[in-house]
C-alpha cells in the first residue's frame, strides 16, 4: 500500500498531493476531547496548522478567491465568531464562562478549514484509487488493534476517562466519518465500484459493533441509501446494495452486543429512549434560563447554564447544535452561521445536496457534534469546492 501511495504521489503531484492532506485531515478529527492526546492538542489541529501554513505557499486560485459567494462565505463564519465574542463581553457578569477558550476553538475551526478547502484542491479520482486501501487498514485496525487497553487505544484517548454504554467500554474512534460526504460525491458521479461498496459496508459494521454508535452509524447509512436511488436502474449496483443491508442487518442482530442493538432499535421508539428522554429534559431546562433578549441574541461563546439532571450542575453544549447555537449566539447567530450551508445549494447537484444536508441534520439534532466535531462541515464544503471548482471552470471556458 505505502508503495502505491508513494508512485500516486508523484503522478500529478499537487491535486493528489492536496487530495491526501485533506483527506488526512477528516480522518484525524474524531471530535470534542477525544484524540487529544498532548495538551489538549489533537493530530486534527497540527494537520491543520500544517495545511493552514501551506496555503500561503500555494499559487492563487482567483476563480475562487475573488468570487464573491466564496469570500461572503468565508466572512460569515469570521462575523459569527466576532458576533459571540461581543455577546460574551455584554453578558459575561450574568452567565458562566468557564471555558470560553476551549468553546472559541471550535468556531475558529470553521473560518480556518473553509479557507484551507479553498486553497487545495480535492481529486476525487485519486480519492477513490485509494479508499480501497485505506478502508482495508482501518478494518484490520478496529477489527485486531482497537480495544481499551490497547497502544493506539491508549495513544489516543484518556483511560481514566472510559464510558461505558450497558456493561461495554464504548471506544469512540478513529472513525471514518469523512467517507460519507465523499461517497455521496463517487455515486452522484457515477463512479461508484461495487468493491467499494462492500468494503465500506464492512467497515461501518465493525466499528458500530465495536462502538455502538448509534447516530453515527445511521450517517453512516445514508451513502447506501442514497445509491439504491441514485442507480436504481442498475440492476447490479442495486442487487449488491441490498445484499449488503441484508448482510448489515444479519450481522447486527447476530453479532452485535444485545444492549447496543436495543439502543439501536429504540431509535424508531424515541419516548421510552432514555438517552432521547435526557435531551428532551435538558434542552427544556436551557431554555428556562433564557429571555426574550437572550433567544435572539444569545449569551456568548463559553456560556454556561444550570442544569439538575444525573448530578450535572453547569452544562455548556446540549445534545443539539442547533439549541446550543441558540442558546450561544441567538436565533440570529443561528441563522448567520446556517446561510454558506444554504447558499451551497446553487452549487451542489440537488439530491446529493438534500443527502449532505440530511446528514447535517441529523447529526445537529441529536448532538453538539456540528460545533465540536469539523469533521462534518469540513466534508459538506470538500464537496461544495469541488463543484465550485467545476462550475467556475466551466463558466470561465464558456466566456
């Protein structure tokens, strides 16, 4: 494999080079305080350091950094993060604030990662060329190799802060959650292999046996999904689809731990979830603690509020993005930092758009993973790049 790589390298140099790092960069964000492993800092932020500092020894793409949909795009996120900051000075007496440094990070991270998506240049070709082989190495890495009490385990994740999900260690990573928005990219451009669909069902289905993650493997599904309807009328395509959900739901209800299969299945009887239930009661008590004033304009980044549940006193993200961000910057912030997802529908193809933003609010609505975790807005503008980058070529060519 590290030959291939090597000789993909040299071919092309610096589309598959760019490719590389970005897809790297994914894979290294595993979200919130896992995978950091010095001083807080995770391999995501040196990744990102590095690809941040390389933009400036890049050559200018003016298609894309003049454009004013991209440079309003990256203004956005940069007003979001000077609009929580002033809402955090204006209320700082009156709420908590005890992490507002560990919150700012995670609204730095937007601006940084949009621009650096901007500046490099994703070939989805030489993605697919190596999906097969890097997939193969997390198999055999989840499957032998990950495991509390593990080196890489141990590398990369605080053993005295272990959770448990029934009578099971939940391990919460490395995940691969970077593959989803890039195979929606590989069906909606028809280049989708059916080797690359079986892989890619076995190694979602190990890392939920081996995590339980239940949301996540739900995101997961959605490239499945989204090529039975994409090919339907591939009959081949199809046929191997369904023997791969057939082979999933096999799996799951013979292998699968049995507390983590009925978390799974709770998720079509939310009421008697408890997990669901704690969301419900948590997010209810947050917006007992909020005003009129507060509900438009938000507390700031950092806040904090009140909340008396499992011996919880102060809470700073909710299981939902989209109330946290209410909560932080207001409705108003809310809708500021929604509208570069929104205006990317001019650009995206329509159904992998609508999947992309499916899978964004599926993820925003049952965690605070949208802030925490870049992984998933990082994956979301790879892809918008990549079609920008198309649309603008294709219009510069036309005139």
């Amino acid at each position: 494999m590290l030959l291939f790589l090597v000789n993909e390298l040299t071919v092309n140099t610096k589309s598959n080079t760019d490719t590389f790092l970005l897809l790297s960069l994914g894979l290294s964000s595993f979200g919130g305080a896992h995978g950091r492993f010095i001083y807080g800092i995770g391999l995501f932020d040196i990744l990102l350091i590095i690809l941040f500092v390389r933009t400036f020894f890049l050559r200018e793409d003016s298609l894309l950094i003049f454009n004013k949909d991209v440079f309003s795009m990256l203004i956005i996120y940069v007003l979001v993060i000077l609009y929580g900051l002033y809402r955090t000075i204006s209320e700082v007496n009156s709420t908590g604030y005890q992490f507002i440094i560990m919150e700012l990070r995670f609204f730095i991270y937007y601006p940084v990662f949009f621009y650096i998506t901007l500046k490099h240049s994703f070939n989805i070709s030489f993605f697919q060329k190596i999906f097969p082989y890097i997939s193969l190495c997390y198999i055999v890495m989840w499957t032998f190799c990950l495991y509390p009490g593990s080196e890489i385990h141990n590398f990369l994740y605080d053993i005295n802060n272990m959770q448990l999900i029934g009578d099971k260690f939940r391990i919460f990573g490395p995940n691969v959650l970077i593959f989803v928005p890039l195979m929606l990219t590989l069906i909606n451009c028809s280049k989708i292999r059916s080797l690359d669909v079986i892989i890619y069902c076995v190694l979602i289905l190990i890392i939920f046996i081996k995590s339980g993650g239940r949301t996540y493997f739900i995101y997961y599904l959605i490239p499945i999904f989204y090529l039975l309807y994409q090919r339907r009328k591939q009959k081949k395509i199809v046929l191997i689809s369904l023997l791969s959900l057939f082979c999933i739901y096999y799996f799951l209800t013979n292998y699968t731990d049995e507390f983590f299969l009925l978390r799974l299945s709770n998720v079509i009887n939310v009421t008697s979830d408890s997990s669901f239930m704690y969301r419900v009661h948590n997010m209810l008590e947050m917006y007992e603690q909020l005003n009129t004033t507060n509900i438009l304009f938000g507390n700031g980044i950092g806040s904090s509020y009140i909340v008396y549940l499992a011996g919880w006193r102060v809470s700073f993200f909710l299981d939902n993005t989209f109330a946290t961000l209410i909560y932080k910057i207001g409705v108003i912030g809310l809708i500021i930092f929604m509208l570069p997802f929104l205006r990317a529908r001019k650009i995206i193809p329509k159904s992998l758009y609508l999947c992309l933003i499916s899978g964004l609010i599926l993820i925003g609505s049952t965690s605070y993973h949208l802030i925490t975790n870049p992984v998933f807005s990082y994956g979301f503008f790879l892809v918008f790049f990549l079609y920008k980058r198309q649309f603008l070529i294709g219009s510069h060519s036309k005139s």
